[in-house]
C-alpha cells in the first residue's frame, strides 16, 4: 500500500473516532441537562426592590418536580427574620435549565403573589421576578431577585 494511502486511511479513521467522541459527549451533556431533579429543599436570599430600596430576606423552597413540572411551598421572612408567609408553587415548569413558577398565598382579604423567571442547576436557582399584592388597600408591585442553594 502507498504512503499516501496509509495516510488517507490514518486521517479517515482519526476523523470517525473524534467524531464519535464528540456525539458521545454531546449525548452525555444533554441526557446529564435533562435529567436536572430540583426536588428537595433550597435555601436563599430573596432581594426586593421597591421605590429605590432594596430590601434583604431568607427564603425557603421545598420544591416536588414531577417530569418537567413543578410545584411546592415557597417560605418567605421579612428582613428582621419572621416567618411572614408561606406560598404555594404552582404552574412551575422547569425546561432544560430554565425554571419558572407562580407562588400564591391567601388571607387576611388579600393575595400574595410571585411570578419567578430563571435558571437552575444541580446546586443552585437563580432568577428574578415580579411580587404582587392586591387586599383591602389596592394592589401593589415589586420586582425581586432570588437565589437559593440546594441543601
């Protein structure tokens, strides 16, 4: 066989061994992104800003993922450290790494609610959103950012 053969030989089957490395990660990082289970407890900080202010408090999610939906209990505290609310998650969807939920909480004549727009991983979820309360006063709105760690 010619040395240019061998060569040409050489060069094909190096090509269709990197090719073939290259589709084993790429299958290896999809099926690792779309087997990401954030069920369990997270534990954060939830930053709220309103009228130039921003405002600090712990933040709790025990959150229960079935497939790609999401749902759970939200636990706020004020900034002094009470308990002042505990939501419910629902209409949560996690898509890839993009999560997403509405958390609500009813009483005292009136509503709590969060729309939540991020991202999670393994460790952590991180994103941004809007906190509405309407009761007997009128409604008002504020956006947050939040950040929790897996426990």
């Amino acid at each position: 066989m010619p040395i240019s053969s061998k060569r040409e030989t050489l060069r094909v089957k190096s090509f269709i061994i990197v090719f073939i490395f290259s589709c084993l990660l790429l299958y290896l990082f999809v099926a690792c992104s779309m087997n990401l289970d954030t069920s369990g407890i997270w534990k954060g900080e939830m930053s709220i800003i309103e009228k130039g202010k921003i405002e600090r408090s712990k933040v709790e999610l025990m959150v229960n993922q079935t497939g790609k939906k999401i749902a759970g209990k939200l636990t706020l505290w004020d900034p002094q450290g009470n308990q002042v609310g505990i939501l419910d998650i629902t209409s949560g969807v996690l898509d890839g790494n993009r999560i997403s939920f509405i958390a609500e909480a009813r009483s005292f004549g009136g509503t709590l609610q969060m729309r939540f727009d991020g991202t999670a991983s393994a460790k952590i979820i991180k994103g941004s959103g809007i906190l509405n309360l309407n009761d007997l006063t009128g409604m008002s709105s504020a956006k947050f950012s939040l950040k929790v760690a897996k426990q």
